[in-house]
C-alpha cells in the first residue's frame, strides 16, 4: 500500500510540474484558439489603408498569411499594433470572432467581451489581451509579422 501511495504522489507531482511549465509557455489564448504564421506587408500610401495615417486609425486586415479571422491593425499615436480576431478567452464559434464598435473598443458577441482598440487592455468579460503580432513601420510600409 505504501507503495502505491508513493507512486501516486510522484505522478501528481510530476502532474503540477508539467502543468505549471505548461501555464509558463501561454501565448495569451485558450489553447483551442488557432495559431498561424502572420506575415503581411502594407503600404500605407495606398488608399486602402489611409486610416492607418491618423492616431486611433484603424482597418481590418484579411487575405493569405493573416490568420482564421484576419487582423485588426490600429495606429495606436506612438506606434502600431495588429490584433487576432479571435477572441483570446474562448474556443472560435461563429460569434466569438472581435469587431471595431465605435472606433475605441473591440468587441465579441459571444460573450459580450470588450477591449481598448489602442491598448489591447480587456476592460468586459475577457480576462486577457487579444494575441498580437510584430508591427515594423519602414518609411510608409508596415511588415505584419510574428
């Protein structure tokens, strides 16, 4: 008996240590939110992307190599960020994809989530940031990049 019990206690031990290493590695998601290689260039002379020209700009960005559900990217007045649309805290549904309201937060229906557009900081529901990728500004190109 004393056996046994010393070797359920080794396995829950090594049980904790794998699972704290597990929670060290967290890119920010719920580990069922899709992870993809990002790598996108814009030009922000061009029309399309003239948002991005002024502080609390923003635009949303799709195609080839921006993820499930694209980006949202965001000239924050000091910067740039893109975001994932899926939403951090929750496995994808059809309602959990994050949308611009009102051209300060980001918002998912599925829970009511909501998070600052420029910061990224949840502010409703969400207990943690959208994932968010490399933004490099070269003259008037952004490289989109994780």
């Amino acid at each position: 008996m004393k056996f046994i019990k010393t070797i359920l206690n080794s396995v829950s031990f090594v049980f904790i240590i794998l699972t704290l290493l597990n929670c060290q590695s967290d890119d920010g998601t719920v580990s069922c939110v899709p992870s993809y290689t990002i790598s996108k260039s814009i030009n922000l002379s061009m029309p399309l992307y003239v948002n991005l020209n002024n502080p609390g700009g923003w635009i949303y960005l799709e195609g080839i190599n921006t993820g499930s559900r694209g980006l949202i990217v965001v000239n924050t007045g000091v910067g740039y960020k893109a975001y994932d649309r899926n939403a951090p805290h929750i496995c994808p549904t059809g309602k959990s994809t994050i949308y611009v309201k009102d051209n300060l937060k980001m918002v998912c229906d599925e829970d009511g989530s909501e998070w600052i557009l420029t910061t990224g900081q949840p502010t409703k529901v969400a207990n943690r940031s959208p994932r968010t990728y490399q933004v490099i500004a070269n003259g008037n190109q952004l490289l989109i990049t994780n």
